[in-house]
C-alpha cells in the first residue's frame, strides 16, 4: 500500500450501553478510494464522524495525514474535506452563493476565492447553472456542488457518507466519474461508504466489510471476491451476502427513502 494518509486502530464509540464501533482498525493509502461498506446501522457513519473530528472516540486512536484526531482535530480539519449524508448546500441560493459562503468562511481572500470557485465549478461540471437556485438542481447536481464545497481549502483526503443515494444510475455514473478524476487530477484520498456495491466495484481500489459494528474483511474488490468462489463466479453483491449475512434489497431501503425525502424536503 502507498504511504498510509488514514491510519484507523481499535476505534470504539459508545452510544449510551450500546458499542456502535467495537475495536475497527484499517488504514487508507495516499491516492486510493476505500469504500465502507455495511448494513444499516453497521457504524459506518459513526466512524465517518469519528475520523472527521465530530464526535470523539471512546477507545482506539485515528491518524490523518499524520494528525491524531483526538489530539490534533484543527490540523485533522485543514487536511479533510467531508460531504455528509445528509443534505449540505441551501437550496434558497445559487451553487456560486453556496460556495461563495464556504470560501468566505474558509477565510479566502477574493481573487483566490474567485478562482477557486471558477475552477470547481468548471471541474464538477456545473458551470452552466451556477447561477441558478441549488432547489432546481437534480440530485446529481447538488452532489456535485456539495462536493465541490468540501474541496474548496484543497484538502488531501474526502470523506463522503453515502455520495450517490437516491440519484438516478446516469447521475451516480457522473459522480463516479468526478471522483475518479479527483483521484487522478489531485491524487486525491477518498474515503466513502455506500450501499451500492456497483459503486464499491467500480470506483473502489479497496473496500471494508463492517457489520454491528466491527470490520470483517478488507481487501481490493476482486481480493474480496476471490475469497468467496472466485472472480468471475462472485459478484461484491455474493462477497456482502456472505460476510454480512444479509442479502441485498434491490428498490432501495428505508434509508436511502429518508435520504431522498429529507434532500426533496429541503430543495422545496
Ligand atoms: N447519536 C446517536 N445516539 C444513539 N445511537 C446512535 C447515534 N448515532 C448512531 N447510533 C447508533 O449506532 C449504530 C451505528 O449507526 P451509524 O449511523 O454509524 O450506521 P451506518 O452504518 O451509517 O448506517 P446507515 O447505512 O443506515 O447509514 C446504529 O445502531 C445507530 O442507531
Ligand atoms: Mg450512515
């Protein structure tokens, strides 16, 4: 693995009794995708928020770029740019506001700030309505300026809980296909979770399999499948089934049903 930029060892995290993250250890090297992949409930967010300084472990320790995030959460900050599940961008503004707001907290000075923001918004592909109000954006749009506010520091690692929920399979092709070349053109570390196993596959160097709250099995997807009946006998949707014990619903869950009225709701 290239020099390791997350470094994840025995992390816990109570919720009252109940231990949502037992003892997960992994790590993430520079330029890779990782995907965390796991039921409902698995802790994958959890661990998300764990990793980006918004909720504290209870046991374990995490390192990004180096910083430990109990210790140093300031400079764990300046190098992570985080798009959470739940919805980010005000839908009563235009996507040049929005992230005029965010480069305006980041305390960027003007000209830097018009620069960066011409050239996110040339990169996601959204030049052309930048200037129209994020509650006409389909779906993919928004997911593409949320994560064009999260890159506006130029930070060395993304963190992205669930980037495709509820999107049509055209608009999640195009976010795979910005992620990618985020990877590529900035060298990029992601990290993301999903339910959508296509998504591991496709956008993924390597993926984690966590369930009730403990990481079962890391590895490149074709590793993965490889281990339970051969690459071109198993599919990641054979590899989830079997370390999860749980088959996969197609038609969407509870979850992604709630992500999608939540994102409706609030574009109005
Ligand atoms: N703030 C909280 N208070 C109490 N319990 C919580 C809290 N946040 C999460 N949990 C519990 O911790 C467990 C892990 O939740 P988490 O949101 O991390 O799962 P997840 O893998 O992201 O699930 P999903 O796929 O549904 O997004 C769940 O049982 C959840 O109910
Ligand atoms: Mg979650």
């Amino acid at each position: 693995m290239p020099q390791p930029v997350i470094e994840v060892s025995g992390l816990r995290r109570f919720f009252g009794d109940f231990e949502a993250v037992r003892g997960v250890s992994f790590a993430v090297g520079a330029g890779e995708v990782f995907g965390l992949l796991g039921p409902n409930g698995a802790g994958k967010t959890t661990i998300v928020r764990m990793l980006t300084t918004l909720l504290r472990p209870h046991g374990g320790e995490a390192r990004i770029c180096g910083c430990d995030v109990r210790r140093q959460p300031a400079r764990v900050r300046q190098c992570i740019g985080y798009v959470p599940q739940a919805l980010s961008a005000d839908g009563s503004l235009t996507g040049y506001e929005n992230l005029l707001i965010f480069a305006k907290i980041l305390g960027l000075k003007k000209r830097e700030r018009e620069r960066r923001i011409e050239e996110l918004l040339a990169f996601m592909e959204l030049e052309e309505v930048a200037h129209v109000l994020v509650r006409k954006y389909s779906g993919g749009m928004v997911r593409r300026l949320e994560i064009s506010q999260a890159m506006l520091h130029r930070p060395r690692v993304l963190f992205l809980d669930e980037p495709t929920v509820g999107l049509d399979p055209v608009a999640r092709k195009g976010v795979w296909e910005r992620l990618g070349d985020l990877r590529k053109n900035y060298q990029m570390t992601i990290l993301l979770t999903t339910h959508y196993m296509e998504e591991a596959d496709t956008v993924c160097q390597r993926v984690g399999i966590l369930d009730r709250g403990e990481m079962v099995v890391t590895g490149t997807p074709a590793q993965l499948k490889e281990s339970v009946g051969g690459p071109t006998a198993a599919s990641l949707d054979d590899v989830f089934a079997h370390y999860t014990g749980k088959q996969l619903t197609t038609g969407g869950n509870y979850n992604e049903l709630k992500q999608v009225r939540r994102l409706s709701r609030r574009l109005g």
